[in-house]
C-alpha cells in the first residue's frame, strides 16, 4: 500500500510540474493546425506563420494573421533556402521545418496585434527590444528611385518595389528571350541578374539601360529580345523582384557549351541551374 500510495503521490507530483511547465511554456511550442496555409488565408496559423518567418529573417511586414502577397513570398524564400517544394503553400513539411527552425511566443505575439503595435519578432533580439518592423515597403531599387534619391512610388496597381509595368515588361522579354528553355527556377536565377546588376556600382542603374548595355544579353544581339513573353517568364521576374534570389547574387552567367568569350570562364562560378553557370 506505501508504494501504491508513493507512486500515485509521484504521479501526481509530475502531472502538476508537467501542467505548470506547459503553462509557462506553451505559447513557446504551439504548432500549427493541420490545414495548408495558402494565400487568402487568415487567423491564428497565418500570425503563427509570420511570425516564425520573421523569426527567421525571412518576412519583415506586419504580422496581422492576413496571408497576403508578401507572406507567399517569403515563404517561398524560405521553403527554396531550406531545400523544401517551392511552392508558396505550408504543408505538413514545410510547417515541420518552421517549428525546428524557429520559435514562436504566441502570447507575446498576439498582446502585440492586440495592442496594435507594429513589431519585429526577430531570433537573438530580447522580446523587450522589438521595434517596429524594418521594412514597411520594398526598398526600390537603383532605378526604381527619384533623382531626389527618394524611392519612387509604383505606377500601377500590384506594381512591386517601385518598378514601372514598362520594366517588368522589359525584364520579362530579357527572361523569355535567353531562358524560355530553362527550368523555371533557372528563368527567375536569369532575372535576379538583371536586379543585381541594378543594385551594383559597376553596372547602369535603370532596367533598361542593364538589358541594352552592349554586349550584355544575347537576346538583345540576336533580336529576341522582341518576342512576346509568356506568362511564367513574367512571374519569373516577380519571384525575382520580390526577393528570390536562385543564382546567389550572380552578376553573370553563360551556357558552357555555346560560351565563345574567354574572359567569362575566369568569373568565380557559384552555382549551375539548367544550362546555365551564374558568376560572380
């Protein structure tokens, strides 16, 4: 009867630290419900999905349980860094490797939303140290700004980071003329050149004057350049333009077995997607 009487007084013992332990910390381990998590979404797995992108460095909007544009694509991001189906939606897999990843303080999360405080919830800064969120807007880049120095404002509707529908048009003929044969990962790799290009020095700071500097892309040599994009090569350049970055901030790139210009083979090679190796 003593070692019935210990064990359940052992048990009871548990379960109370086991309650209180899950009281303390259970808005550290909430996992997600066993929906997919897809664009339109809204509620709890959305602000726990923000957050844990945030967490990671991989989503810098507001967290506001709103599964817009912006979540879908660093969400992709991170699915792509990860090694994940790129796919813009969370499943089983992608929320498993979220929950590793990442931590989630729902409780501190949700005083915030309800306080209506904009807020980072960033890995490694203390909880008391959390600011508003560093990018309220997509910092445009070089020839996205004003002579002023001012970022431009889009001119259209669904018009990111400040381009015009004249450079994503640009863009997307500059993507379907040298990569429409290329995997689709390979044709947002080829469009992330153009945008690296416009972010350095050494380069010309408008879309146009990166795809017309001579010399620079085939398609403008040889005149395809001119034909009609289809529709993926312009939802290449809106992967591109909205942060994803295959070719690992490539400047250059060149197919092997056409190449004819020596001085491309001396550029550090990164990486090879499809039939094409991206340089520094």
């Amino acid at each position: 009867m003593r070692i019935g009487k210990r064990t359940k007084r052992f048990v009871l013992l548990a379960s109370l630290l086991l309650l209180i332990f899950s009281q303390m910390h259970g808005n550290e381990t909430r996992a997600f419900s066993n929906q997919v998590i897809q664009v339109g979404a809204v509620g709890d797995d959305v602000i726990e999905l923000q957050a844990r992108l945030q967490y990671l460095g991989f989503y810098n909007g507001k967290i506001d349980g709103v599964f817009g544009w912006r979540t879908y694509w660093a969400l992709r991001n991170f699915q792509y860094e990860f090694g994940l189906k790129v796919d813009g939606l969370a499943g089983p897999k992608t929320k498993e490797k979220l929950v590793k990843a990442s931590r989630y303080d729902e409780q501190f999360v949700k005083e915030q939303i309800r306080s209506g405080r904009k807020f980072t919830y960033y890995g490694g800064v203390d909880l008391n140290k959390q600011t508003a969120p560093s990018g309220q807007g997509q910092k445009a880049p070089s020839g996205g700004k004003t002579s002023g120095g001012q970022a431009a404002k889009p001119t259209a509707v669904n018009v990111p980071g400040g381009f015009s529908q004249n450079d994503i048009q640009l863009m997307a003929n500059a993507v379907y003329g040298e990569a429409r044969g290329e995997p689709y990962i390979g044709q947002v790799a080829v469009a992330a050149v153009i945008l690296n290009r416009l972010e350095s020095p050494s380069f010309p700071n408008t879309v146009a004057g990166v795809i017309f500097e001579p010399g620079a892309f085939t398609a403008v040599s040889d005149g395809q350049i001119w034909l009609t994009p289809n529709e993926t090569a312009k939802q290449a350049v809106l992967d591109a333009i909205n942060g994803w970055d295959p070719s690992g901030n490539a400047l250059y790139y060149f197919n092997p077995n056409t190449a004819t210009n020596p001085w491309i083979w001396s550029r550090p090679q990164i990486k090879k997607i499809g039939k094409h190796i991206f340089c520094k």
